[in-house]
C-alpha cells in the first residue's frame, strides 16, 4: 500500500529550496516546473521559510524513497526529524499517519504533539490525538482533546465523534470509550449527541436498561431528532417489545412522513412481529409517494409471499427483472415460486438465472436440492462438484449437502465415511457431529451415535435437536427409557411446541404404556406438522386404543402422499398386513 506522496508533501519544499541549488545548463531538458507563487496558492500552510537546509532536503527524500519501499520505520524517522527541524506542520502531519498505519502509539503520540505545536487549531491533528489517546487508555487527554474539539468546531462535533466512535469501536474497548463519553458530558451537558453515542455503545454493551436511559437523554434536549427517535425503537425491538417499537415508529412516521427510514424500519418490525398485512401496507406507502423505491418494491413481494399470495409477488419480481441491482434477487424469488408449484424445469431455469449477487450460492444450492428431490441424482451431484471449486468458503456446507444427496440414495455407509473424514479436519463441528450421528444410527453404529450426540452436548448442553435425537434413539434402538426421558424432558422445556420433539415424547410415553398420554402428545405433533413418521406413530396409538377405523384413514392420507415412505409401509407391514 502507497501511503506517500511525493508530490504532495514536498514540492513546494523542494521548489523553495531550489534558490540554493546550482543552475542547470541552458541547453539540458530540465523538467518544466509550475511557478512558485502557484504553488502557494493551492498549498494549506502558510510556508515558514523559503530556504531548507539541504540536510533537511535529503531526509525529505530519504523517507520518501523509503516508504515507496515499505522501509516504514526510516520512513518516519525522516519526517519525524524534519517536523522538528522546520516549522512546517506537513511534516509532523505525515511522520503522524505513518506512525498510526505503524501502530505505534508513542510516535503517534510525538508527531502529533508537534504538529498542534505548529498549527494548534487543526482539526484533523485534534481527532488524531483524541484516538491516540483513547487507544492508550488516556482518560483525561481523550477528555481533554474532545472538550478542544468540541468548541472549536461545534457544528462538525456530531460528525467528528461518529467518525472516532466508529474506529475506536473496532478496537473493542467499548466501556472505555463510554466512561471517557460519561466524563465528557458532565462538562457538555447540553450535548445530545454524547448520549446518543453512549446508547449505541451501551447497546452494543447488552446493556439495555443504560441504552433506553441514554437515548432518553438525547431526546430531552433534541426531541424531534429522528436518529435518536429510530434507535429508541431498535432498543425496544433488542429488548423484545415489539409492541413498543411500533408505537414509537409509529408515532416517529407521523412527524416525519417523508422519513422512509422510519417507514422501513416500522415495516421491518411488523414482519417480525407476523403482522404482514400491515408492514404490505407500509411498503404500499413508500412505494406510492416514491415508485422507484426497488428495495420497497422487493419487501413488498417478499411479504406478498409469506402471505402466500404467489401471483401477486410474481408480478412485482418480474417488474425487478429490468433493475440491475434486483435482477438476480427476483430471479431466484421467481424460481422459488415455481418450485413450490411443483414447476421443477421452470424452476431451474430461474435459478440458473442468478449468476451473480448475494443468492447465486443460495440459488445453485436450491437446485441442487430440486434435482436430488425429482432423483436426478447425477446431475445434482455434478452440480454439487462445480459448486466446490466455485464456492470454497462454503466447504462444510457442502459436505452436508452431500452427505444428504448420499442419505437420499440410501448410500448411508458412504455418508458416514465422508462425514468421518470432514471430523478429521473439523473434529469438534457440530452440525457435522449430528450428521453422522443420524448416518451412524442408519449403519446401526449406536455407539458412535451417542458418543457424537453427547460431544454436541458437552459443549451445547441446551442443544434441543441432539438432545431430542438421543432421547429418541435410546427409546427406540434399547429399552434405556430413564436416560430416554430425561434428554427428552429437556428438549421439551426448551421448545414446548416443536412437532418432532413432540413427537418423540409422545412416542416414549407409548413405549412405557402410557398409551392415553402418548395419543395427546402425537395429536399435538401432527396438528403441528403432518410428517410421515409422526403419522406413522399416530397410526399405531390409535390402533392399540382399538380406534382401527381412524387408524386406516390416517394412514390412507397419508401413504397416498409418501406411497415409498419407510416408516408408514413398516406400520402397514406390522400392523394392518398382519391382521387381514
């Protein structure tokens, strides 16, 4: 990385000491140069003097050279040098960016004290300062350099602390910057912005209480300020009120009805809130006052989607397909849409269609999974092989991509042995641990099953899929149902209303004979989710409570949508077959 100028750090230097320098002959090609007085013209600082020390001149160009060479250290000490020798603030300003690219905070620290020696009121020298001093953990200087700053330039305060907030951020000591922000407004009360920024950093403190408090303060002195109004809202959407976000944004959107940041963000809140008919309505607003608004335009059509109204959001995607920036986003939208019209070719055309944008690894992925689920096994495992080389960061999900196209081609020996060699490299990943628990019990490799599922939950103890998964495996592989009914107990405190933990409960309880208890449960679960084996488990709990005929219907839907699934023709083996 160039950080050096030679040109624009110099010249007026070296055109100024050209006085002292020997003529060249009339009849060399001397480099035509601009005029002295033009120079001055275009340059910041006032020039102390016109004659440089020639000693001067050759360490100017001494760092020079050496910073074009990444020689950064000798770089600096040049200018560091020449700052001290001349008064010319140029010097002490460049010795000061080079020390921070360096990270050296004592020669930051030095040059930086020259160069407000030289020009007190440069701003930028100031902000250098203040973040030198924030990053040696100075309170008082960082107090002292922002209450400097602050009245200097009041109106560019607000920009001036976002600006070092933001860097400062990145080094992570955020209580600090808080306090040093706490000190500063016992000087500067009145300020809103030092509050505002305080509730950001105690956001990001997960401290909501102070992050509601602060925010507070900010609105009390700038009641009208829509920043601060909109991270109100955030808070409460951090702390879980919804109800309260959108009261707040909705009031915020009546003071300010041309602030489409207020309208988004209030939409954004009803979405997550499930009220998609409301937020449809807000992104209908936007779209109205401003029909270029694409990004609305998108919103819009995905809500229109997750009300199910398929034909309204393929209107508005296709519309998106004439935008540049939306294209590929609609195109892999409108693949979506025909997948789950069962459209499969139509569907593959669109997502070939995104070759470029955030989706075209979500879109490659989707068809992957169209072709493995229509069985055109080669073809998605073809894909899946450009998908490797394409997209590397992606490894592991590939991997399990793999290992589920394998899964489905019950090839689960081979499955097992690739996940077995992706634990070589990656031995304590989770979702690859789970996956070959569920191979290994496949291969009927039980032990290995419970030794992975228990590494997951060594580490992630509230795990509720492995824990369901080895409650399930012990209730139906052994007759451990004690360690059965605990994992599963656990899963069920931490997701009440899933379908397959339900599911396994229920079938637990028809293990021990609980049968009335096991039928609530499975009700619950199919209610939830008609998954084939969760019908398969209802079927035979009714059968055993002599309700054959309820049975039978259950099991008729059922197989007439999955005629190949493997739980519902075991239960047609065991059962019905053995009763005719």
């Amino acid at each position: 990385m160039l950080i050096f100028r030679l040109f624009s750090v110099i010249t007026v230097v070296l055109l100024n000491g050209c006085a002292n320098l020997p003529e060249k002959p009339s009849g060399s090609k001397a480099a035509i140069v601009p005029e002295i007085s033009d120079i001055k013209d275009k340059t910041k600082y006032k020039e102390a003097k016109t004659d440089i020390d020639p000693d001067v001149l050759f360490m100017l160009l001494t760092a020079e050279l050496a910073g074009q060479r990444g020689q950064y250290d000798i770089a600096l000490e040049g200018y560091m040098e020449a700052a001290k020798r001349v008064n010319d603030p140029r010097f002490a300003e460049r010795a000061a960016m080079i020390a921070m690219y360096m990270k050296d905070s004592n020669k930051t620290n030095e040059a930086v004290s020259v160069w407000l020696r030289q020009d007190p009121k440069n701003l930028a020298a100031r902000k250098i300062a203040a973040l030198a001093a924030f990053r040696a953990g100075d309170k008082q200087k960082a107090v002292e350099h922002l209450d400097v700053l602050l009245k200097a330039d009041p109106a560019g305060f607000e920009k001036s602390l976002f600006e070092l907030s933001s860097a400062l951020q990145k080094d992570g000591n955020v209580t600090f910057i808080y306090d040093v922000l706490e000190a500063l407004s016992l000087k500067h009360p009145n300020q809103a912005v030092i509050y505002f920024i305080q509730s950001l950093l105690a956001t990001e403190m997960k401290n909501k209480e102070l992050a509601e408090i602060k925010v507070q303060q900010a609105l009390v002195i700038q009641p009208n300020w829509d920043k601060a109004l909109i991270l109100q809202a955030q808070i409460a959407v951090f702390s879980g009120d919804l109800d309260k976000a959108k009261k707040l944004l909705k009031d915020a959107s009546l003071k300010y009805p041309e602030n489409d940041k207020i309208k988004k963000l209030l939409a954004q809140v009803l979405i997550k809130a499930g009220e998609y008919e409301e937020a449809g309505e807000v992104y209908k607003g936007i779209i109205s006052a401003n029909p270029k608004d694409m990004e609305s335009q998108f919103a819009l059509g995905l809500v229109h989607l997750q009300l199910d109204r398929d034909g309204k959001a393929e209107e508005v995607f296709k519309k998106l397909l004439d935008q540049p920036d939306w294209q590929y986003q609609a195109s892999f939208y409108l693949g979506k849409i025909e997948e789950k019209r069962g459209n499969t070719q139509n569907a593959l055309v669109w997502f070939d269609k995104v070759t470029d944008g955030p989706f075209v690894f979500e879109a490659s992925i989707s068809a992957v999974s169209l072709l493995a689920k229509n069985k055109q096994f080669d073809e998605a495992n073809s894909r899946l092989s450009l998908l490797q080389n394409q997209f590397p960061k992606q490894k592991l999900r590939i991997i399990l991509i793999r290992a589920e196209l394998l899964s489905q081609q019950k090839q689960y020996e081979q499955a097992f042995n690739l996940l077995t060699t992706a634990l070589t490299e990656l031995p304590d990943q989770k979702e690859l641990l789970y996956t070959r628990a569920l191979m290994a019990e496949r291969i009927g490799k039980l032990d290995i099953l419970e030794t992975d599922l228990k590494k997951i939950l060594a580490k992630y103890p509230d795990n509720a899929e492995a824990l369901n998964a080895l409650g399930y495996t012990l209730l139906d592989k052994t007759d451990r149902y004690a360690e059965a009914e605990k994992y599963l107990q656990h899963a069920l405190r931490l997701q009440p209303d899933e379908a397959v933990i339900l599911d396994s409960f229920g079938w637990l309880q028809f293990k021990l004979g609980n049968t009335e208890k096991a039928l609530e449960y499975l009700q619950q679960a199919y209610a939830k989710q008609q998954e084939n084996e969760i019908a398969a488990h209802l079927a035979e709990v009714l059968w055993a409570l002599g309700k054959k005929a309820e049975a039978r219907k259950l099991f008729a839907k059922a197989i007439k949508n999955a005629p190949e699934d493997e739980y519902l023709l075991d239960f047609q083996q065991r059962i019905l077959n053995s009763t005719e």
